[in-house]
C-alpha cells in the first residue's frame, strides 16, 4: 500500500518579473499606475514571480493546460521516462482555460503520450491537492503502478488591467493599517502569479535518489458552516449567498457586474482562515495522527502572503505543535503564490535543494479560503 513521490517538477513562464515590472506587464488600471501596489508588496515580501504574458507584445504565451504539460515533461523519476509512461492523470486548478472539458483532459492533450485515466479536480489551492490525493489512492490500491499529479494556475486571466475595475480611495487610505485588504479583487493582482507543479508517484521507491513517502494526506471542508469567501463567475449578496453567472439576464450584464472577476470576502477571511484552518482543523489532524513537534524536521506552509506568516506561528503553536521558523521552508519570495501549485512549487524546491536526508518528517500545510477548505499531508524522506 506504500506509494512514493519519485520526482517534482515546475514550470514557471517566461523570465521572472519584479516588483517594478509587473504594472508594465499586467497593465495600468483606467491608464493611472497603482497607488496601493508598493503597500502591497511590502506586506506580501513577494520580489519576483512569473507571468505567461509576452512583455512586449502583451500577448498570452501559454494556456493553463500548456504550463501543466510543462511541467509534466520537466519530470525526471528514472532514466528514459516518457509521457506514454504516465497510467493515471490528476490535475487540479481554479483557473481552468475552459468551463468544461476538466483540466486533466486538457492536459492530456497539450501532453499526448497513450491513452490513461485522467482525473481533474476543482477548487483553489486544495485543488492541487485533492489531484495528488486520488494519484496516492490510484496506486495505494493497485489500480495503477504509477501516477502523475499536477496543479496548475493561470491567475493573469483574472489579474491584467483589462479585466480590474477601478480603485476605491478609502480602501487605499485603509491598506497601511489593515493589509489584509490587498486580498480584496482590486488588489489581488499584486499577489498571484502563473505557474504549474507536477508529481510523480509509484508504488516503488527510487534506489539510488532520494524518494518521499506519502505516510497521509488529510483534507477538511468546512462549507457546511461557512459562507463563500473567495470566489470567482458571481457576485456576493448582502445575505452571504452568490449570484452565479448564469443567474444574470444576460452574458452583457454579468460582465458588467465583474461577475467573472476573481473577488475575496476581505472580513471574512481576516475573521475565520486561522481559526477554521489552523485551530479546528490542526487540532483534529494532531490528535488523529498523534503529530508532536520533535517528529517534524521541516515544515512547508502556503500562505498567500508574508502577512499570514507569523500569524501561522501564533496559531499552530496555539493548538501545541510549535515548530520552530528554522524548520520551515517556503520560496513565495521568488516563486509568487500559484495557488494549486504552489505546494508542488514548495516541494520541488526542497526535494532538489539537498537539503533532506533520509527519515527526514515533513508536514505540509494548504489553506484554502474558497469556502473554508484545508489539506494537511506528511511525508518521509526514503
């Protein structure tokens, strides 16, 4: 029943683009540049991030299926390894290039190789996640000897000028006090960028490289008791439900809405993503899996900006798992937030850093604020 993650790969497009350069590429907003990017950035502690956008031209240089292909091609789990190789296929996304075929389907195709089992997942970050959970399932239960798992994000969709709306002053004047309102749709662009993750998975480990085993992979929904809070394809009511895209007179009026932009409860989210993610959900993962804090060697924590960095501490050390900060390791200051991929991102970076060693624990943490999701998952170094 051991399945093992043989290799990670990324993809990020194109060069990497600083603080100063994303207005020029994303674009300036009614042709006035961002008087809240800076306040943004220096919250975020973002300095570099991707973009699959032609900074000369403008133009899109990748579908969100082509970056997930990408990084499917860049695995390297033995010699020779071919896409005709890959049994089962799993990826998830929230920013899919099509309403429908799933992700998976489009990935195949960008990919070709043979026939296989695809599987595509929804959501937001917990997407990723869920990929790599049916490929841990796939091959646990016998059903395939090997999987490719991948999240993939494609946020410039969402983010370029032509598609924001304008800037209130009173939530400019609000930002250096309260910095969690950069999550809200007129700011949010200066906190995702494009990417895609990809793993492989066998029942059998590497014998002469490194291999991490997936000991568990625990996901938790909390949409039972709370309201949307990141959301794109609707607009929020006074009472908390959506009105959906389709529920418009018109394709006209839901554009005219920003229905389609991509939006966060700003409150809601400073109110509930610690207690729902951290305090309900880590209290219920330690006590079920009896995590302690001398067995993790590292500790790979998605948050979307440095801001909720510390808070992460406060919290986790709340419900008694203090993990020291030198045991944690992210790369969100030169890789951005790519969302479903950015755990992929995370682990590849440690996978190929030489920085693990055999029996090494690792616990990773992927919040997702959509509607109160959160995916814990440990891993031993073999």
């Amino acid at each position: 029943m051991s399945v093992y993650i043989n290799d990670l790969a990324e993809f990020l497009p194109n060069q990497p683009v600083s603080n100063d350069q994303m207005e020029e590429i994303l674009g300036m907003v009614n042709q006035v540049p961002s008087r809240t990017r800076r306040i943004i950035l220096r919250n975020n502690k973002i300095k570099n991030r991707h973009y699959a956008i032609d900074p000369e031209t403008g133009e899109a240089t990748h579908t969100n299926a082509q970056l997930g292909a990408e990084a499917i091609r860049s695995l390297r789990p033995y010699d020779n390894f071919s896409v005709d190789d890959i049994e089962c296929l799993c990826c998830g996304s929230s920013s899919t290039d099509l309403i429908v075929p799933g992700q998976a389907s489009m990935v195949h195709g960008e990919l070709g190789g043979n026939p296989c089992e695809v599987v595509s997942t929804a959501g937001i970050c917990v997407s990723g996640m869920s990929a790599l959970k049916f490929a841990w399932m796939n091959v646990a239960m016998g059903l395939s000897k090997n999987a490719v798992a991948c999240g993939s994000e494609l946020p410039s969709s969402y983010t370029r000028s032509r598609m924001c709306c304008e800037i209130s002053p009173d939530k400019i004047s609000q930002l250096d006090a309260q910095p969690v309102l950069s999550f809200e749709a007129d700011f949010i662009r200066w906190m995702l960028s494009d990417g895609a993750g990809a793993a492989f998975l066998s029942d059998q480990p590497r014998e002469d490289a490194p291999s991490l085993r997936i000991d568990w992979i625990d996901i938790q929904s909390y949409a039972n008791e709370m309201e949307t809070c990141m959301f794109a394809g609707g607009t929020k009511q006074e009472d908390g439900t959506i009105k959906g895209w389709r529920e418009y007179d018109s394709p006209a009026e839901a554009l005219k809405d920003n229905a389609l932009m991509l939006k966060q409860d700003v409150k809601l989210l400073n109110e509930e993503i610690m207690r729902y993610t951290v305090e309900k959900a880590l209290t219920t993962v330690k006590e079920k899996y009896n995590l302690e804090t001398e067995n993790i060697d590292w500790f790979l924590p998605h948050y979307s900006s440095d801001y909720f960095r510390l808070r992460v501490k406060d919290n986790i050390d709340k419900v008694g798992l203090p993990i020291p900060l030198e045991k944690w390791y992210s790369n969100l200051t030169d890789k951005g937030n790519t969302g479903s991929a950015s755990m992929y991102i995370m682990l590849a970076g440690i996978f190929h850093s030489g920085k693990l060693k055999k029996g090494d624990r690792i616990l990773c943490y992927i919040p997702e604020s959509g509607r109160f999701s959160v995916c814990y998952m440990h891993l031993t170094v073999c």
